[in-house]
C-alpha cells in the first residue's frame, strides 16, 4: 500500500501448514510488511489458492521457488519483493536461502537453518558474500524478558555464572501422530540428523547461549526413541560445560504427555539467580541470596528501554507468542533498513547445527563428552 | 489490497494516545481489514502526521469527524471507509457514532458507549434505526476461555449458579498522574459520571453478565477518592444480586498499588465452579465437589470448537490481550459480512451505563440498593 | 513428665469430633504442655475411653466439666492442672470459660469466644475480675507472615492504608452435609446467631484489623443462605469501613464448591501493598509502585526477629496449620509464664461478636450501613 | 507418661544443632514417642543442658553413645528406652546404629546410614542379624501425596513409565558458610565421598525409586565445587537410566542462589504424568494427553484411605515437612508395634550409598555411565 513497508515473499506455508500462518500473523502485526509474492506449496493449485486467500496477484502465486526469485528478481526495484520467509520443512531451508540470496533478496528463515552443519556453514559463507541479511526464527529471544534476563548477566547483576539449567518440553509426540507437522519431523531426509533435538532442543541451546552470553562449549548427551517405529529421537537429555566453566543440563523432550511448550532456563550465579517461563513469559523470577526474590514484569517502566520498547500494551496486558515472533520480524525489518546485525543471525544459526550435531555424536559414542565445534 | 477486506475509518488514536495503536494492532492482526481513513486528532497538524506514518492517503487523514463523515460518504462504495472506529475519551464516544451511523457507517466503538445511561438509549434506538453493525469493545469477552466459562455455566455444568466474585484492580493511579490518560479520566466533562467504575468497573460488570448470562439487578456501592483533588471515584466495591437469587461482590480500583490490569472472576454454582484471570488469561480452572480441580487450558483439543476456533496458535503458545482484542474486531467484522449480532453491542452498552448509573446512586445514597434499571 | 510444663485440661474433643485434636497436635508439638486432665464429653464413656486413648488418669477424665473445675481445683497446685483448653461448639464456650476462671483456671477457648456480644462483654469482666489469662484461637494470627505484614503496615511501609480486601471461603457445607461438624454450626442454639459468618467470617474480620491495626466501624452486609433448610447464613459478603477513611470488603462463604480453606487478605496502601494467602502461608508478596514485587518468604534471615522465631525449620521446608496453631499455644503459655497479655486475648473476642451482631442486624436492614459497637 | 508411648534415646542433637530439634518436634507429634535418654553431645556439659531443658532425668543424659547403650539395656524393661534416633554427623552413623542393634534397641537413623557402601552393607547383615527395626529418615517419603504419585504409577494411571526429572536444589552453601552445618558437610572424614549428593542428592534418588518403583541402574555424572576451597562437590547433575527402559536426569546443588529447600519431580509415562514440588507439597499436578491437568490435593475425600490417614487436619489446612516427619516416625513406631518392615528401611539405605559411589566414580572417569552396584 505504501512503499515504506517492506515487502516480503514466502516459500512453504501453503494450507495445511502452522508455521506459514504464525508468519504471516506476526510480520502483519506491525504494519511495516507486506506480503507481495508466494511460492505456498510445490502444488500449483494449492500455492495459488493460499495466494488467493491472502489477497495475492495471482501472477505472483509461484509453485516453484526458484521460478519466483527469477520472477521477482526481473520486476522493478519499487514493486519487487524486499525479502524471503521460509516456512518449508528443514531439508529445503538451505537451498531456498541459497537460490534467494543469490538472487538479491534477504532471507529470515524458520530453524534450524539448514538440514546439517556442512550446511550451516555453507550458507554462512553465501551470507558473508551476498551482502543480505539472514535471520532465523529463533522466536523466543523475541519476548522482551528473555533481553532482560542476558542484560542482568552482561552487567554482572547475578555475579559469575555457574550453573544453566535450561529445557523444553512438550507431549504432542507422546504416541504417534499421523499428521503433516510430525510426519516431516521424525523423517531424517526432511527433519536432518535429530528429531527432538533439533525440532525443539536447539531453541533450549540458543537461549542458553543468548541469556548467558557465552558459548557451550561440550556435551554428554543421551537421546531416546520413545515411541517404537520412530527413526528419530523424540527426547533427549544432556549435560554440558560452557566456557568460563559454567555447567549446565539440557533436556527436551515431545514425549512428556500433558505439556504443551514448556520452554525455561534458569541461571545461577555467585550472587543471585534468574528463571524464565515461556509459558508465563511476562514474568522473570530474579532470586538473591539475602534478599527476597523479585517478580519482574513485563512492560514496566522500571525495565530498560530496550525491553520496554518490545511491548506494545501497558503492564498487565499480556503479550505473548506472536508479539515475540512479531519482535523477530522488526528487528529483522530494522537490521535491513539500518544495514545493523540481527540479534538471531547467522552466527546462531551455525552454533545450532553444531550442537545437533555434537548431540548426536555424543548419544552415539556412549554419552561420552563431545566437542561442539562450530 | 484487496476488495475483500473491511475498509476501516479511525476517529481518535492520533500520537500520544494509548488505545488507538491497540486497535491498529489488532484490527491489522488477521489480515480481514485495511485502515483507510482517519480523524485521528482535532489538531490537523497530528492528524495528517499520524496519517503519514500509517501511510494512508494524506486526502483521507481528516481533522474533523463530521468532515470524515461527509467525505467518505461520498467516495465510490469500493473504496470508501465500512465502518468507523473510535477511540477517543468518551464525550466523543456518542456524537461520532451518531454521525458515522447516520453517514451509513458500521461503528466499533471503545467502552463506555457513551457518557450516561441517556445517551446510551439514544444510541440504542439510532443502531436500530440504521441497520448498521455497532460493536463495543468490551476486550475481555475476546479471550476465548471467557466464552468455555460462558458455555459451561450455560450448560449447567457447575450446577445454578449462586455467588459471583468479580474485580478488577489496577494501582496505575494511586497517586497523582500528570499526563493524557489520567487527565480525561478523572475529567467528569470527558468521562462521564464515574472514573474507575466507569473506566474498568464496567469491564467487571460485562464480565459478570457475560458468564452467568444473567442480569445484574441490584447494587449496594460504596466509591472512594482516594487521591485528593480528584473529581471522579479512583476505586469502589459494591454488592450485587442478579436474576434466579445469584448474590455477588464487584470492586474496581485503580489505587491498588503494584496492581496491574487484574481483572478477574470466579463463580459457584451448585456443583462447581470456575475462576479466570485476565493476566493469565490461557487457563481456566474448575473446581469440583469430589473430584481434583481442573485446569483449562487455551488451545486444547478438548475445547469446543468455537473456543478452539479463537486461537491463532498451539496450546502452550501463549495469546494475550491483542489476540482477544483483535477477536473482538473479527467478530465485528464477521457480523457484518454475515448480517448477524455481535457479542459486544449495544445491548451490553446500555447495561453498562445503567450499571455506572446505579453505583453512582447507590453510592450518594449511603449504599442503599438500587436497581439497575436497562 | 517435668514440672516446667504447664499442664493442661481440655473440655471437648472426644472421640468424633475434629477440633479436639488439632488441639492436641498443637498443644504437645513443642514440649511446653501436658495434658492432664479432661472432660472430653458429656457422655462418660466417651470421656473415658478418649482419656484412655491419651494415656490419661483415669481418675482425671471428667464427664462435666463442673466436675472437672471442682475436683482439679482441690488438687495440689503442684499436679493439678494449669488451664483449660475450650473445645465445644460455640454455646458451651462462655459457660465453661466462665467456671474455668472462676475456678482459677487460665484459659484458652475455641473462638468465637461466646454464643453472643453480651455474653463477650460479661467474659470480658469476668476474665478482668480473675487476674487469669484468656486467649483465643485465632489461629491465621500464628502464621508469623502475618505478623510481618502487621509490623510492615506499622511502620508505615506501603504508607497509610485505603483499601483492605479480606475473604474466607469454603466449599464443604455447598450441599447438605449430614455430620457433627455440619449440625451445630447450622444451629443457632449452638452456634449463635450466624452460621458462615460466625465461624469463619469472624476470622476475616479478626485478620483485617490485626493486619492493619485497625478497627472495622461499619459494615454493610448481605448475608445468605443457600442451601435450603437452612437456619443461618452458609455465605455472605459485606463492604466494611475502618477507622482513618479505610475501606475494604470481606466475603466468607461455606458454598464455594470446590475451595477448601481460602483465607486471604491483600491490603493498599499509599506506597505499597501486601498479599497473604492461608493456604500457601510461607509467603507474603509485597506490591510496589515503582519496582518488582517481592516475594518474603518464611524463616527467611531478613525477617525481621519476632517472624523468624515463629519458625521450627530452616526456609523452604514448609511450616503449616499445626504450626500456626502451636504458635498460638506458645503465645498463650508464654504470656502465662511471663505475665503479658496474649495476642489472641479477649479484646478481639469482643469486637467478633460485635463484628457478627453488626453483620446480623444490617443484613436484616436491606444492607444498611451498621456500627460496630464495641 | 504411659507405657504404650515408645520410648525413644537420641544420639547428637546437642544444643547448635539443627535437625535434633526437627527429629524431637516430630517424634512428639502425634503422642506416641516420649524421649526418655540422650547422647546429645560429646562435650558432657552440652549433653546435660540439653537433657535438662528437655526435662529428662539427669542420670539419663550420657556424654557418650557407647555408655547410654549399656546403660540403658541394663534398665528394666518397661523403662528402658526402645530404640534409638541417631541425629549426628554422617561418619558417626554407622557406629552408634551397630551399637544400638547390638545392644537390642530399634534404630531411626538420619540419613545417609552410613559414610559408605562398604559400611552400609555392613549395616544391613547387622540390622538383618539383629531382628530389629531400621529406619532411614527419607523424610520426603512422609508426604501422603508422594505416597499417592507412586501409588498412581503402580496402578498404571500414567503407563509405562519413560523419562524422570527429579531435582534438589537450595542456595545456602552459594558462599563459602562458616558455621556447624556446613563444616561437617563439606569435610569428607564427617560427610563421605560426597557433599551435595550425599546431603541431598540421596532424597532425589531416593525419590525417583520410591515414585517409580523401579530402581535406577546407571549414571552418567558430572559434580562440581563451585565455591573454591571446598573438599566436596557442592553441585551436580547426572543422566540416569532405570529398569525399564526409564530414562531421566538428576541435578542437586547447594549454589543456585535465592533457592531454599526445592526438591521436585516429575514423572512421565505413556499417558500421563505427575508432578510434585516439596515446598508446595500439598499438591500433585496429573497431566493427560488429552484432557485438562488435574490438582489433586492433600487430605481430601478423593484420595486413597492410606493417603487420607497421613493428614492431621482437613483440606486447606497446610501440612509441612514437620508432619512429613512425624510420619516416618510414625511409619517406624508401627513397623516396630506390628513387626513389619518399614517404608524407609535398609534397602534404600544401600542403594543410596551405591547411588552416591557410583555418581562419584562415574564424575571421576569423565562421566562414564558407571553402573549403580547394589
């Protein structure tokens, strides 16, 4: 409608799929995108109907994604799409970022980013070279507490960090499903080496990293295969070390029935502690050791600007999930138009796949402690 | 973009308001509407500037109402405005949605309808009169749980119902607030014959209503001003009766201190009983006899469908207050295209201004009960 | 077993009835009490048998409590008992209290403290006139949290208080129950004249003005009875005023299916507020304007001594009902030992049955606002 | 007082420490123990003072443990103490419980039995030898509703069991502590091959073997002594397989600042799970896959006779740790007046010393799975 929104094409999210309408929610939130183009589904008829239901030009309703970025690419700079969202199963995450930026657009991408570490790291160097922002879906560094919780730790609020306990669990997968969503999950050639792990546990790991400000560092993991007939882990717990000698334990699991996304890490220092809920992301717990423990709450104006500004209702309005995601879109938007790094970029995304990969070695070779190398 | 969606005009919401950017977030939400005109400010200069960054066509950013009205009454039906929403202190609420109803405009307006019960019947006889949709945003009736609490009350499963706790209870003013918010609120001119009760209480009261399904008949009230110098109740409690002998308490208070937005309800019947809250609005619980208590939760498979239906997201990804308010806006939207009710209209907008009416009695009147009489 | 235990005799409690032993619990839990002596029941055999039961001397297991104060009396002061523990429903308290003192005996009585506020006041002289000491079991006033937001809110730390919302419900008596406990309650020979209100609304009242420090002047109470046949209230609600422009509501309620034993009070003042809920009673949440609430917690160091003396075990090792109950014991044996007054004493005794006859009289005057007289 | 009390003699618990006054205030409880002797100290002087504040006989106060079992057994029968509580530092366990069976006395022993496995085994032939009553006090197993969790999981209410988290984790021990309690944990001549673990990491096997019913056959372990100067490890977390294909994970740590005393589990089997936290232990959350959570709670109707029996007080009336306490000695007083076993007796006693030897063997060897052999 105006030229000051940016303007966004979509590879996967035709019907039938969750993830494409999360995306389309969130980055319509805000009113500084516009969804222009699509390549909804590698099935004509649907691609075109999803476009349809949209409000899409038909003529930009793809049902191949290397056809729309020649076609997008050919259109004049004012009316072609600004960048690509990539809503597909994982095996097709790297060649559609590749043939995108390659093509001239900026990608945000669902995660993980690619389907291994070879390609994570790839994709890195397509990155560097193309000059385009990338950004992962990391979605729960897009909830203004978790920003709060690392800014505590930079500034030494709870003294050295010496233990993580971080973890994400869910029971949707606790017997099996016979649906699209956990069809391409427990399948290696689409999901890649780990199911749970990395579905879900690479989420656990980045807000690790993010909220610590540091780098795990090795593993000693043990996957499981709950549910009989499936070809990958449906849970999986871990111990890990991160540098400056944090410890820590990371669990997830799909496979613990009742829970919906329970995603949470607390963090302990020398001098106080931190606990975060996904669930109840609006509050972040904050414990000293002679002091009583505080509630710290979302959209207060005691929180630094930084978080403050990420909500978008007063205290007591709680904003959840789509806000987050909505989040990762606007920091995503802002990075293009200020030529600034986005906070879930390339560098988590590769530290992702290492991990997966460091997981499975791990679980492997007797849970023996394994180096994540990325 | 497309035809399709529902064309919005917006009176009010220019900078420095609150709720006007609540309702662009919401109504922009779900894709079904477009923001095409506005009177966004008296003051033409943040109309147009307001207009400018929501990137509408500066010759439809208006300075005046009734110029809005008569210009876009007079555009082509294909791109007119299809209702006005309005979003200014509530003097305005009534003299705007007379003009929009009478330019043949559909209106969603914020809580309270009007500024007295009078007005409110007016208002209610000018909706008839029109054949247009008239919507109130009583925001909370969006959290889907809301409506399973409704359901299950309807369908007798806590048995007849007997006692009602209902409050909300903010501390945003519980000392004295210098800035546009706080100024109309305790403004009689601009808010009528309460403050706090007519500001939140009302919520309370439509809540009440809402889950019982039953009208609240009687009030014994007591209002305070609790901050010197304010012209208008800053907090209150009443007892209730409501049809079929239920008895209840409603307060309202925005003295509370370190009180967010906490608004909520509990309800016993015969055989059970049910408790929300809006700051954590994804579960509800229901209490048994004999039997542990239950905890709701948003999103689940085994919800009915029109709850399930409300939910943009899986269990466990929680949805807040923009995702009820944006349900309020597509229940508008719906009724429309489909030419039948709204849950939020003018039948409970004339009950919340008799309700206001009557505390305020009551109150004068040394809590004497007095009917509620709409 | 050593003479620097009191030694005490109890009238109530044989087998069957539930008070009578949590008496018992609490009495012997920390080591300063003995029981020596009882009148369990009117019926000798049943007053036999629960003596035998607690390893009692036969020769001192009274089937009259007359008895009971006549033969103990004659004893040398060395072995005969130290006081007397009231465990009758309500109308045989001020009769056995009444001999008790009379006799000699200090005293320590189930509250409420009489059938009625005359009967309060005649005891009152009566207690006056002995030299002996009379505490009642307002047990919530054992929790030593209790305490800390008493001592909060007199030192002026969340500044003067406006607004005090105190509530007791229950759910037991939601259908016709048809036990010892139900019977008397529901009696109004025997329990006075209110049931709900009597019994456990007294406490709320009890707790409002400990908490604050002070009096409740008025109320305007509607009081009900539910469940058919019923001769007094089983549910009520009242808007209250206290002394210093304090306004509050209080709700008690024996039909709110499903709760089991919910006392909470929360309290607002200028600056700050307090919450504190029985049923997780080891913490306290204070509310600020302007920063995180926080969470005290029980035995915790910061507290300030008094608190922290009040607690058995270390922080998070969960102290309880028992516990608070003992606390009133230790109260009660150590105002003995010392010569002080008890924190439980005849003062609050008086204004409960002030506070009920006020409650009474309004709701039987359409609610009318009604003094506390006392 | 009466000779159907069991007579109970103490070893440790002299004035300055802890957990005597916990054993004492539980043993006292329910009036079915009277301590009659103690060993309170091995400086006689602090032996005698706690003994004369108790109120026992003086000639019954030993300075030594050795002399207060030969003294004792040459007493009469009906006034000789029955068994004997052993409340001291770890190392002196196993001395005092094979003097006290030799010499025919009933043994409750603090936990753990003993400094190690070799010893704990050693403990066992004794105890079998003796024809006496040991018991452990796994205080945790005390609360009714963890007697519940395990009971639902042997009935099959969740299935097949597949992944444990069970946790224990305080913050006292955050800093180096200079006082009673910590010195004799943190010094391995008093405490044995572990700190944290063997204090309190012991509970958590402990529980996830009595919840489960199966035991834990492996660990993969990493311990840690965050606070430097410390000779045992003050935190630790371990992967852990069980019978069963039963996979989980294990953390205890005494640095995680702001937490008190939050021991918890959570079990997930095929079609259901259940969690329990300590500190709020009057509830046990059931999840299903596909219906509402469910609260069960402490003391009510619903719950199974053996559960029910373990309150003192109705619903609503929180029951704490002392209570938990008091039923595992009442657990043991039964054990020895019904000569039955007890819940908490020598078999878990040997399994947790395996358990901690194995977790310190298993941390030793770069968290190789090490087999837990007993």
């Amino acid at each position: 409608m105006t030229s000051s929104k940016l303007k966004m094409g979509m590879v996967g999210g035709g019907q039938g799929a969750f993830i494409g309408d999360v995306h389309r929610l969130s980055a319509r939130l805000d009113g500084q995108i516009e969804l222009v183009a699509g390549a909804f589904s590698r099935d004509a008829e649907n691609s075109a109907s999803t476009g349809r239901l949209l409000g899409l030009d038909p003529s930009r309703c793809y049902a191949d994604f290397e056809q729309m970025m020649m076609a997008e690419a050919a259109l004049p700079v004012e009316s072609r799409m600004d960048f690509v969202a990539i809503v597909t199963p994982n095996h097709m995450h790297f060649p559609v970022a590749k043939a995108a930026l390659e093509a001239g657009f900026h990608v945000l991408s669902d995660k993980p980013a690619t389907l291994n570490l070879a390609e994570a790291i790839a994709l890195r160097d397509i990155v560097e070279g193309s000059g385009k922002r990338f950004a992962l879906t990391h979605t729960y560094l897009g909830y203004p507490l978790v920003g709060v919780a690392r800014d505590l730790v930079a500034r030494g609020e709870i003294g050295r960090v010496r233990k993580v306990f971080v973890e994400y669990i869910q029971g949707w997968l606790a017997s099996e499903v016979d649906n699209k969503q956990a069809a391409w999950r427990s399948d290696p050639a689409r999901s890649g080496p780990s199911g749970c792990m990395g579905d879900i546990g690479t989420h656990a790991h980045n807000l690790a990293e993010y909220v610590t400000g540091k780098q795990m560092t090795h593993v000693a993991a043990d996957l499981s295969v709950f549910v009989p007939g499936r070809a990958l882990d449906d849970d999986g717990s871990a111990l890990f070390r991160m540098e400056d000698g944090i410890k820590g334990v990371l669990s997830a699991s799909q496979v613990c029935v009742g829970k919906e996304n329970s995603l949470s890490i607390r963090v302990y220092g020398e001098t106080g502690g931190l606990e975060w809920h996904q669930e109840e992301p609006n509050t972040l717990l904050r414990t000293y050791a002679d002091r009583p423990a505080e509630i710290i709450r979302s959209a207060q104006g005691y929180l630094p600007a930084f978080a403050a500004d990420g909500y978008r209702t007063p205290p007591g309005h709680p904003e959840g999930y789509l806000e987050a995601f909505a989040n990762v879109y606007l920091d995503f938007v802002q990075s293009i138009q200020e030529g600034r790094d986005v906070a879930t970029g390339m560098a988590g995304a590769v530290r992702g796949m290492a991990f997966v990969e460091a997981l499975v070695a791990s679980s492997n070779n007797d849970s023996a402690w394994t180096e994540i190398d990325a």
